[in-house]
C-alpha cells in the first residue's frame, strides 16, 4: 500500500511540475518582451531606459529618479509602462538600502516613490 501511495504522489509531482513548466515559460516570454521593450523604441525613450539602467548601475540614485520621472511623461506600450513599473521598484529597493546606510539623499528619494 505505502509503495502505491507513493508511487501516486510520485506521478502527481510529475504532472503538476509540467504544469508549472508551462506556467514558468510564459512567465519567462512576458519578462524578456518587457526588457526588449525599449530596444527598438525610438531614440529618445531608448536613451532616456539607457540613462535610468546607467545610473541605477552607478548608484546614482537622484539622477536615475530624474530620468525615471521623465520617462513616466513619454507615451509608453504596456511593455514599456512594465519596464518603467520594474525600475521604479529596483530603485525603491536601491534607496531604501541606501537610506538605512543613512544617506540623506536616498531617504528623500524614497519618499518621493512613495508620494507617486
């Protein structure tokens, strides 16, 4: 009996893993759309993305918030309005860190994220 029910368990893992499968590839088709949203945007938008990814990686907080701010204004696809919606929380993140190391600048950034 013990072998059975384990055999049973064994094939309910294995279903619902190829469920999951599925589910993780889709997921993994929606996140590589929203990264490749801004590579064939025009110009402006693309370098405004570049400007917020070159900042963020330069732990340039306020002006990464600065160029995330403009690029909120642009008229975006929802690709795009997801991006933006992913680097306003990796930069919540960022200053948050930041701000508990007590950098002043980090805690007004914070704020600000928070008012929007």
């Amino acid at each position: 009996m013990f072998k059975f029910c384990a055999f049973a368990l064994g094939l309910l893992l294995l279903a619902f893993s190829g469920c999951g499968d599925k589910e993780q590839a889709e997921a993994g088709k929606a996140a590589k759309a929203v990264q490749q949203s801004f590579e064939k945007a025009p110009d402006a938008l693309k370098s405004n993305y570049d400007e917020i990814r070159a900042a963020m990686a330069g732990n340039d907080l306020t002006k990464a918030k600065a160029a995330l701010d403009q690029l909120r204004t642009q008229k975006l696809s929802p690709e795009q309005q997801q991006a933006v919606v992913e680097l306003r929380q990796e930069l919540m993140y960022k200053a948050a860190v930041a701000a508990q190391k007590g950098d002043a600048n980090a805690s007004k950034i914070v704020q600000s994220l928070r008012a929007q």
